[in-house]
C-alpha cells in the first residue's frame, strides 16, 4: 500500500541543505535536454548533468542521495489556475488543502484566482492572502488580483500588482463591460502583466449548464452554446490589437471557434496566450451522462470535435500550455440536479496523468507535453522558474512514467472530491515533489 507523505514549506529547508539526485532520466522542457544523469541542489540548482556529476561518488558534504532509477526529474509543474477559496469557503478548500493537493499532483507552484469570498480587489486582502499562504503552503502560491470590485469599476491595479498580483482576472465571470476591459488592458499592458478572461458573454449563456447541444436537448436543460466564448474571445481581440505591450490571456479555452480566433490573431502578432484544462482535452458532453454535475463545470464539457481541437491546438502551439481550472465543491454545492449544482471541479490530482495521455496516446512529443505543465505557464506569469538550469531554484518533480493507478478519490489531499475522473485508470504519477530544494511530497 503506497504511502503519501507531506511536509510545509514555511520552515524552508536548512540553509545550504545539499541533495544530490542520481541516476535519473532529465528532461528540462525548454532546452529539449533529455539524458540519464545527476543533479546537485540546496535551494537552487548547484551543478547540473552528465553521469561525470559523481563519477568519483557522492561527495560528503551532500546531506542526502535521492537515487531516481527508473524516473523522470523534470521541473515542478506550474498551474496557473487554481481556486484555493480561502478567504471566506474553506469548507471547499483552503491553502494549506489546495497545497497539499497540488504537492501530490507534482505541482510546486499555483496561481490562486480571486473569486474569493470577499474577492482578493485590494491590497489589504492581497496581504492577507500572502501571509495566508507563507504561513500554511506546502508550495509556491502566486495570485492574480481581481480586475473590477463587482464588475463595474476597476481596481488599484497598479498597487495590486505592488502587492504581488501576476496578473488580472475576474474568473468565475468575464469582464462583460468592453469599456473597462478596454482600461484593463491599457493598465496592465503599462504595468506589464497579464489580463486573463473569463471569456463568456453572459447574454448568450444566461442560464445554461452545460454545452448547448445533443446532450442538453436530451437532458432538456438550458445550453451553453460555445459561440458565448467565442464571441468573447473576438471582442477582446478587437480591444486589444492596437494597445502596445498589451497581454492577454485566455483562460480555459473550450471551443474550436474560440482556437481559430486565437490562431487568427497570434499570426497578425498579437499578444494573446490560452490554457487548456484537461477536462476539456479529456472528456466530452457526452460523459455528463454518466457523470451528471460531476462533470458541470463553466465552460462546459464541448463536443467531440472541440475536444479533438484541444488536442491539436496543443500539438500545434497555438495553446500554450495547461492549467487545471482546480475548483472544490463541497458535496452539499454538487450533489444536486444538473441545473441547480455548482460549477467545477478538482484538477490537481489528476492533472499529470491526464496530460501524459497526450503522450501515451495522442503521440505528442513528451518534452512538449511537459512544456506545457513548465516553462510555458510560468512565462506567462513572467515568474523566472521552471527550469532545470544551474542558479535556478530547485523546485523538482519526480515522475514515474510507468506507474499505472485506478484514481480513488477518498485518497485527495484536496478537502474536495468532486471529480469526473474517480475510478479511471491513468498511467504517470508524482512520487516526490521539491520547493526550492526542500521535498514537500513523497510517495511511498
Ligand atoms: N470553472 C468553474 O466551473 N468554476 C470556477 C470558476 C471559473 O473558473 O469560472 C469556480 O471558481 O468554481
Ligand atoms: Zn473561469
Ligand atoms: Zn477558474
């Protein structure tokens, strides 16, 4: 019976704690380095590579050998979209759960969206926020802030962003006012982060639950119809094209349509980025009939041939990378009729594993695939990490590639389990994740 371990970040690791990692297989993304060989840490990367690493054997001044025979020692996965909800539901989740759940899905850094209860549109609560997570991580949390305090005017972006704030969102809701995503925009392409949109109009989805389509009709219940997304996706392009230094990001994307716009504008030079959850790569409308709420999140599940665009969008580039859209219910906000549940569900866990099927099944080169969980998301972010490269910090994920398990959802660190993926036989798994040369997670 594998054993899972935890330990916080808070109290960091002994200054100067020396780990040397042996035998392993490398992959760092960016470079393409794939090789067999050894790596020295404290909290950044000391010495990289080669078997010459310890040829003449482990010196002893390393305070402990992690031997990776048989594994993959890859940089910790950056997700760029999880909600912790705290402050105000940590009845579904709070930072220390979201961390514990992100620490056994190979994740050592996220970034926390702001539709918090009050929502993080201040600096007072971007602190607090902060502490929170200084106080009770077990990995990196970076934030974004929200753009408007309830949709109608905009935060102190420029003090937010003073305040730790990555980048602006309104998830959980668009910005629906073109006159203030207009300003956004405009802000934050002069204080040089992102705006990243919750890409819906609220006028074509108004009341709709899952995708607008075979399903609905036979379920009979209001749809989503996909072009809510797209139309978004368009305005904003619109908005953006002619601010310069101007960033925007698409979260979750889920519909074709919305990919052909991204394409479109990404030729004509504009800086527009997406993520894709794996929900979206993974699963279909259809699976909502076995899965009922379990499989509602917003945007919904799409059909097939969005799904099989997902897939070639990450092939091609014109997706940037992967982020899980990590949203705990508890029981009481899902176990309820389709129309009526909470939209979301949780990523962190599964998030590897579903990735790797990109791999395994959709012959996506690996290095690519795991770019997506890396050095993509974490340029996006502009946070310099996610690289095994001498001087960076030693945040490592350790991968069995082989390692075949059925996902048991009452195993979640996360306080949620409210995930479509329960019973499903995945292959790839986290078996030790490190924050800035300190193990945060071990599997056993
Ligand atoms: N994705 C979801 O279905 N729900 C998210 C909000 C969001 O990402 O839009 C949540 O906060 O629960
Ligand atoms: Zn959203
Ligand atoms: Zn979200």
């Amino acid at each position: 019976m594998l054993q899972q371990s935890w330990s916080l970040l808070e109290n960091g690791q002994k200054e100067g704690y020396k780990v040397a990692y042996t035998n392993a297989r490398i992959i760092d993304p960016e470079s393409k380095l794939d090789i067999y060989g050894s790596l020295l840490t404290d909290s950044k990367v000391i010495a990289d590579f080669g078997e010459s690493l310890f040829a003449g054997g482990v010196p002893s001044s390393v305070d402990e050998v992690i031997d990776c025979n048989g594994l993959v020692l890859m940089p910790g996965i950056v997700d760029i979209h999880v909600h912790f909800r705290e402050p105000g539901q940590e009845y579904k989740e709070t930072i220390y759960t979201g961390s514990r759940s992100a620490a056994a899905g190979g994740v050592t850094t996220v970034v926390c969206q702001p539709n918090t209860v009050p929502p993080i549109d201040s600096v007072i609560l971007a602190k607090y926020l902060k502490y929170r997570a200084f106080e009770t991580s077990h990995v990196n949390v970076e934030f974004y802030a929200a753009i408007t305090k309830s949709g109608n005017k905009l935060t102190e972006m420029a003090l937010l962003k003073e305040a730790g704030a990555v980048g602006f969102t309104d998830d959980g809701l668009p910005v629906m006012n073109a006159h203030i995503m207009r300003q956004a925009l405009k802000y934050s392409s002069m204080l040089n982060v992102p705006i990243a949109q919750h890409a819906e109009d609220l006028n074509l989805s108004a009341g709709g639950c899952i995708n607008e389509g075979i399903v609905s009709e036979e379920l009979g219940v209001t749809g989503i119809p996909s072009v809510s997304e797209a139309v978004m996706v368009n305005r904003d392009i619109l908005l953006m094209q002619d601010i310069a230094n101007v960033h925007y990001h698409v979260l979750h994307v889920s519909s074709k349509d919305s990919l052909r716009a991204i394409a479109d504008a990404k030729k004509r030079g504009i800086n527009i980025t997406c993520e894709v959850a794996p929900h979206h790569f993974t699963l279909t409308e259809n699976d909502v009939r076995e899965h009922n709420s379990m499989a509602k999140m917003n945007p919904p599940l799409r059909s097939e041939e969005d799904r099989l665009a997902m897939i070639e969008g990450l092939r091609s580039g014109i997706i940037d990378c992967i982020a899980t859209d990590h949203a705990p219910h508890d029981v009481g906000s899902k176990d309820l009729p389709l129309g009526d549940s909470a939209f979301g569900i949780v990523g962190l866990e599964t998030l590897l594993p579903l990735t790797l099927e990109l791999y395994y099944n959709q012959n996506l080169d690996l290095s690519d695939v795991l770019g997506k969980l890396t050095y993509k998301p974490a340029d996006i972010i502009h946070v310099p990490r996610a690289r095994i490269r001498k001087n960076f910090v030693a945040d490592l994920t350790l991968v069995d590639l082989e390692h075949s398990w059925e996902v048991d959802i009452s195993k979640f660190a996360s306080k949620s389990k409210n995930s479509p993926f329960s019973k499903r036989i995945v292959k790839g798994r986290a078996v030790r994740t490190v924050v800035s040369g300190k193990t945060v997670y071990v599997l056993r």
